[in-house]
C-alpha cells in the first residue's frame, strides 16, 4: 500500500482514538452543571480522573503525526484556524488545572466546577468549528493559506461546533451510565437520550448542509457508482442511531456507550467518503502535502514502535479501573 495512504489512516486513527476518549472526557464536563453538587459532581469526575490525561497523547499524536507526515497541510490548517487552536488549547488548559484544582482548593470548588464546564465546552466547539472550518474550504495560494482571519467563523461551522459538543455530551451520559449507578446513572440517562437526538439531529443537517455546500461532495453521495459505495454509512449509522435509543429505554449499562462510539465511527467514516483524498479541502490532496518518502518511512519506524505501546498502557489503565465508580475517590 502507499506510504501516503498508510500514514493518512495512522491520523485518521489518531484522530478518532482522541475523538472518541477524550470526548467523554469533554461531555462529562459539558454536562457538570446537571449533576448535583457533591456526591454525583464528584464520583462522575472520579469516573475519568484515572484516565482523562492519557487520553490527551491522541492529540499529541493526530497533531504531531499532521506535522510530521503531511507538513504541507499542517502549514495551510493551523494559520486558518489560529483562534480556534488557540481557543481549544486554552480550554484544555482550563478543563486541566480545574480537574486538579477542585480537590486540593474545595473553598473556592464552584469556581474550578465553573472552569471545568467552561473549559470542556470551548474545547469541543473549538473543536468542531475547527472541522467546519476544514470541510468548508481553505483558500491555498502557491501552497500557503491565503484567506482572512476570520475565515472560519461561518454557519456552517458553527453548525458542526454544535454537533460536536452534542456527540461529546452523548459520549460523556453514556460513560456515565456504565459507570455510575442510583441517581446518578439515572440522570445520566436522562441526558444521554437528550444528548442522542440532539446528535442525531446535528449529524443529519451537518449532512444535508455537505450537499450544498460542496458540488464535490453532493457527487460523491449521490451520483453513481459512487453512492453505492457511500450508502452503507448512512443506512448503517441509521441501525446504529435506532439501537442507541433503544438501548438507553431498555436500561442497559455498557451498551449505550459502546453504540455511542459506533455512531461516531460511521460518523467519521462518513466524512473520510465525503473528504477523500483531499487533507484540505478543495484542492490539496494527501500526495500534495505528504513528506518525501524517506521521512515517511523513518517516521513510521517510531510509529510502529510507540503506537503499540500506547495501545497497550492505554488497555491497561482501562482494565485497571473497571467496574462502577464508589465513593472512596481517586485523589
């Protein structure tokens, strides 16, 4: 297979991996404030708090891995969306010193809650404008970004900041389902058939919004033959979306979270179809921005050693803290 295409799914991955573990991360502190203070607020925090740092080497990973093996469009992405990286990197911050914060200062604990809320929610709509601000276009002149500042601030990216803080909220009630129980795995619940539709919903007019936003993209979904190969993800992401549901009426417990990460899969499956082979949308192509070739395979000896490796400890810090989450805390 080709280097080039090898290296676009290792992000690819990276990207999901980090998606979908620190998405919960994100959701719990999205949905902080409908959980009541003291026992719930701190035994959902206590959920992720052996884990939510780990999560983050998938970003290092997606960005570091961009820059390495696709420079081209690292040097066009990141001047296009500068406030947003910015504004995502300061969120983490946020989310990150308020984690630790709201233990060892429990005096001034509503302002570290207020932190991480605010610093979860930035991050994900940073996050998601920052994919809007992609999907839509980024004007490249002689092989540098040649738009304004404000380039990214459109409908359409506020649009997909939206969906995005929904799927991470959904992420964050269903993790919560499987790891809580009593009133806390039933608010969870609650909000994770809210969180649900608000997804489902902000996925398809994400996906009507693709149609017209780009010829290419309508082309791609609805012309042949290239529809037949497109029409597996949106049946499939429907089957998902309809047992989602029904899993949280049904009251189960892990269900819910592993059908969360599906949708988020056929989700990102649907924009690889939608994007491909473009790494910036309209006009560079993975071949335009890749690395020469010898970069590639050096960099995907490292990779072959470290990625495992992350995998590994990754599995283990999950199998280690198993099970339902009690009172006794992590700190």
């Amino acid at each position: 297979m080709d280097l080039t295409v090898i290296w676009a799914f290792i992000i690819a991955f990276a990207v999901f991996a980090y998606v979908v573990m620190d998405g919960f991360d994100l959701g719990i502190g999205i949905l902080f404030p409908a959980f009541q203070v003291g026992s719930e607020r701190d035994r959902a925090m206590n959920s992720i708090a052996p884990v939510w740092d780990g999560n983050e080497t998938w970003l290092v990973l997606g960005g570091g891995g961009l820059m390495a093996a696709f420079p081209l469009a690292y040097a066009v992405i990141l001047p296009a969306t500068y406030p947003l990286i910015i504004a995502m990197l300061l969120g983490l911050v946020f989310r990150g010193v308020a984690f630790e914060y709201r233990w060892r200062d429990p005096n001034h604990r509503r302002f570290w809650d207020a932190a991480f809320t605010g610093g979860s929610l930035v991050a994900a709509m940073a996050q998601g404008m920052t994919l809007g601000a992609l999907l839509q276009g980024i004007e490249v002149v002689d092989r540098a970004y040649a738009g304004s500042w404000f380039d990214w601030l459109t409908p359409y990216t506020l649009l997909t900041g939206l969906g995005t803080v929904a799927g991470y909220a959904l992420l964050g009630a269903t993790w919560l389902v499987w790891k809580l129980d009593g009133t806390g795995q039933a608010k969870a619940r609650q909000l994770g058939k809210i969180s649900a539709l608000a997804t489902i919903l902000l996925m398809g007019a994400v996906s009507l919004y693709n149609l017209v936003l780009n010829a290419e993209y309508a082309e791609r979904w609805m012309t042949a033959p290239e529809i037949y190969f497109a029409a597996p993800v949106p049946i499939l992401t429907a089957i998902v979306a309809v047992a989602l549901i029904r899993s949280l009426k049904a009251e189960r417990h892990s269900k819910p979270f592993w059908l969360s990460l599906a949708l988020f899969f056929f989700g990102m499956a649907g924009l690889g179809v939608t994007m491909w082979p473009y790494v910036v949308p309209p006009g560079v192509t993975i071949w335009d921005a890749a690395a020469p070739e010898k970069s590639q395979i050096f960099m995907l000896i490292g990779v072959a050693i470290t990625l495992p490796l992350i995998l590994a400890y990754t599995a283990w810090a999950y199998w280690v803290f198993r099970g339902k989450v009690g009172d006794e805390g992590y700190h």
